[in-house]
C-alpha cells in the first residue's frame, strides 16, 4: 500500500498541472480575443473569427460561475474584467443604436434586402417587400429565384434599374430617380464595379445620392480590403451631405475591416447598429436567431435618422431592414452634379 503513494501523488500533481495548463490556456485564448478589438490590429484571414465576438460573454459568464463554485477568486477577478471589456464593446455598438433622432418631419423610408440567390419563397418575399410599404427598394442577389417575381414591384415602383436578366443589384423607387448606374471612378480615377449600383433621387430642392451594395464574401483579404477602400472613395468623392449607400457587407462591428470602414467615411456614419440580420434560416430551420449583423446603412451628414429596424422574415436567409429618415433643413441645397463619375448604366 505505501509503495503505492508516490506514484499516486506523482500522478495527481501531473493531474493537478494538466488542469491548470488546459485553464490558462483557455483564459489566455478568450482574454486575447475579447481585448485584440481594442489593440486594433488586423488579423486578415482569422479576423472573421470576430464575427461572433458577442458570444464571447456567454464563455467569460461560465468562466465566472465556474470561479464561484471552485472558489477561485482570480479567476473571479479575470473573468470579471473580461466581461467588463467585452461587454463595453458591444454596449457601445448598441448604445449608438439608441441614437436615432425622432422626427414629426416627412421621412423617407427605405428597405435594403439579401433576396438570397437560393430563396425558398420568391413570390412571398416580393409580396413582403409590397406589405412593408417603403418608399424605395435596394435589393442584393436579385438574379436568382426571385428574380421572376420582381415584375411585380413595377407597378407600386414607377422608378427602377432596367435589367433584362442577370443584375445582382436593383433599385426601385416611387420617388423620381436618375438614371442608374453600375460603376463608378474613385478618387484615383480606377473604374471599380459592378458590385455597386447609385443614381440620385430627385427631390423638389435637392438630390439624394443613393446606393446599394454588395460586398465580397469569399476571395482574398486583399481583393476584399481593395473592395471596402473603394467603397470608402465612393462615400467621399460624392462629397454629398444627402447620401445613402445600403446593402450587404459581409462584415459585422467587431471586425477590423468595419471599424476601418466606420472610421474612414466620417462626416457620413453607419446608423444601422445592432441589428442581428443573418441568418433568418438555416437549411431546413425557419426562424432561426440571427446572430450576423452584416446589412448596414450609411447616411451622410444631411440626413437625420427617424429609425433602423430590421423587419419580420421573409424566404430569404437575410432579414430585410428597413430606415426612416428626414432631409435636414440645412442639407437643402440645389441638385448638382456630383464629384462620382459613372461609367455605365444598368439598362445599357
């Protein structure tokens, strides 16, 4: 039996090492993550790893409940702090949700939806779109299923890109509108495109630059930070106070490729905040908890928001957003020409 101690000791204090190496690499690995935010440094490839960061509490939550029933009371402390820090990071992007400014004015309501390439109910997703009323339409990955349904938006929306077939992009609109055009010349004068559709709506005192959107999910880390910088020239070169750009940008708050983005288009800002829009089903699942905020709006500074809400689901796999939003009194100004150049249309 005494022969027996040392080695059952030995191999507790291996049992004992193990723990604590598995623990700290645990508390290591979510105190890295829930800080790199802050750092603000770009991780490239792993960066989508920050998609879910608000998740990340749910883990520091256990960690906590875990300190409490062991009695560790750094752990305790460390896991309190973390939530601390990651709490304030996503605090802060749905505090700014709360920022909207009501308004008695005329407001402008627009609807930017992911149709869904794959959409299980085209014509109830089109008579959803109908039902939500808006005022206009930007719509992403129209050419696929819905696409013969969309005739019946012509109707309710006098205004709308000409495409025979195969746009990703389209725009409809009850209000007046230019002709629409798929390209454009940033402030180095590269031609960029086509995953970019604007015109200009047509107001009785001014014009709104108008914009929908569709950002690249897969390629390299490259190609997509070329992609967003473009679309950061966009946004600046229109040197529009009246500017709305709407779509899907396969990126969420907590990624450094938004945070840059966010940045890089000040006096315009993103007022689409904390709205969870992807996935609204997953396969054969209905309804289930959208846990991507990737479909924004950006207004410029002409533009006071009303509301952003995201509306009920449709057959898409994105959950429709909808914004409210009121010309500024001081914005009014005559309609010109704008600083973008466009190089080609949807109906050419």
């Amino acid at each position: 039996m005494a022969s027996n101690f040392p080695s059952r000791m030995f191999k507790n204090i291996k049992m004992e090492t193990f723990y604590y190496i598995i623990l700290s690499s645990i508390i290591f690995l979510t105190a890295s993550y829930t800080v790199w935010p802050i750092i603000n440094i770009d991780l490239g490839e792993y960066e989508r790893i920050f998609a879910v960061y608000p998740f990340i509490l749910f883990l520091h939550i256990f960690l906590l409940i875990y300190g409490i029933l062991k009695g560790g009371r750094w752990l305790i402390a460390i896991s309190l702090g973390l939530i601390g820090v990651a709490a304030s990071l996503v605090v802060s992007e749905m505090w700014s949700a709360a920022s909207c400014e009501a308004s008695e004015q005329k407001q402008i309501s627009i609807v930017s939806h992911n149709l869904a390439v794959r959409n299980r109910r085209p014509e109830a997703t089109v008579r959803a779109l109908l039902a939500a009323n808006p005022d206009v339409l930007l719509l992403q990955e129209a050419s696929g299923s819905v696409e013969p349904y969309l005739p019946m938006l012509d109707r309710q929306y006098p205004y709308h890109s000409r495409c025979v077939r195969g746009c990703d992009l389209r725009i409809y609109s009850r209000i007046s509108m230019d002709r629409v055009r798929w390209r454009f010349k940033d402030s180095n004068g590269a031609t960029t495109g086509p995953h970019i559709m604007w015109t200009h709506l047509t107001l009785p005192t001014s014009s709104i630059l108008l914009a929908t959107v569709h950002m690249a999910r897969d390629g390299s880390v490259a190609e997509r930070n070329v992609e967003r910088r473009r679309l950061m020239n966009f946004i600046h070169a229109s040197k529009h106070g009246l500017l709305i750009v709407a779509g899907d940008f396969n990126l969420t708050p907590w990624e450094f490729g938004m945070r840059e983005f966010d940045r890089g288009i000040i006096p315009a800002r993103r007022v689409s905040r904390a709205l969870f829009s992807f996935p609204s089903r997953m396969n054969k699942i209905e309804h289930v908890l959208p846990v991507l905020p990737i479909d924004h709006f950006v207004v410029g500074s002409g533009l006071s928001v009303a509301s952003v809400d995201r509306l009920p689901p449709t057959g898409s796999d994105h959950f429709p957003i909808i914004a409210r939003l009121v010309v500024r009194h001081d914005a009014n100004r005559p309609r010109g020409t704008p600083s973008v150049k466009g190089t080609g249309s949807c109906a050419q």
